[in-house]
C-alpha cells in the first residue's frame, strides 16, 4: 500500500475538514486501536508499531511534519504486516482523501477609496447576477453638485 499523505494525516489532526475530518480521524483512530494481527502465525515478523504511539504524539502537535511522517511509516509497516488491516486502511484511505487538506478559509480585503455597489463575501460563487445603480456623479472643486 502507498503511504498515507503526511498532508492528510497533519490537516486531519488539526481538525480541518469540518465533522468529516473530526470522523475521518476517529475513524483512523479506531482502525489503529484494533489488535495487531502479523501475517499468518506471526512468527519471524520483524518489530514493528502499532502506530498508536505515532497517532497520539500527532493529535497532540498537529503541526509536526516529523511526526506525521512517522505516523505514515508506521500505518505502512503495520499494513505491510497485517492484510486485514491493510485492506481496512485502504478502504479507510478512499474516503479520507476527499476530505480537502486545507480549510478552504476566505480572506476578504477590501481598502483604498470610495466602494458603490455590493460586496458579495464567501466562497465559490458561481451563476451570480445583480446590477447596481451608478456611482454618483463626482463632486466639483469647493462643493458639492447641488452647491452650484
């Protein structure tokens, strides 16, 4: 199996992706709690974690890159070593990845002048129409247009 992104695993630590990342988390959370079955008879298997540690050491410091990657290696190494928990990481991995790795935030900006007209703030618009009346027309030099 390929590694699990350390993007992933960092940004759904950290909580981003809404409810979906908060259950995409516990999901992986659970999956990683489960016994640690090694191959057939589980003789000779090399030493490996079950990745418990590396989850718990990244839900407290969701911003370590160091420890994602050392989570990623372990959910690799486990799955290398335990089929049932391989295809359960996989089919975990499908859904997991639809979760953007970042939290899609909107920063609005607007400065300098005179603005007319609305101000549309969000994200992803798309088939908006309205119209606005036009600015008014600009003062002369020592008054307003109705001085004259």
């Amino acid at each position: 199996m390929d590694p699990i992104s350390i993007g992933l695993l960092a940004a759904l630590a950290g909580g981003v992706g809404g409810e979906l990342g908060r259950q995409a988390w516990a999901g992986l959370s659970a999956l990683v709690r489960q016994p640690f079955r090694r191959g057939r008879d589980g003789a000779d298997a090399p030493q490996v974690s079950t990745g418990e540690l590396e989850l718990a050491a990244l839900s407290r410091a969701p911003d370590d890159q160091a420890r994602a990657r050392a989570l990623s290696a372990a959910l690799a190494a486990r799955s290398a070593l335990d089929p049932d928990f391989g295809a359960r990481l996989r089919q975990w991995h499908e859904g997991a990845r639809l979760i953007p790795e970042e939290d899609g935030g909107v920063h609005n900006s607007i400065s300098g002048g005179n603005q007319y007209g609305p101000v549309l703030q969000g994200r992803d618009f798309s088939g908006l129409s309205f119209s606005t009346p036009p600015p008014p027309p600009a003062a002369p030099e020592g008054g307003t247009p109705a001085a004259r």
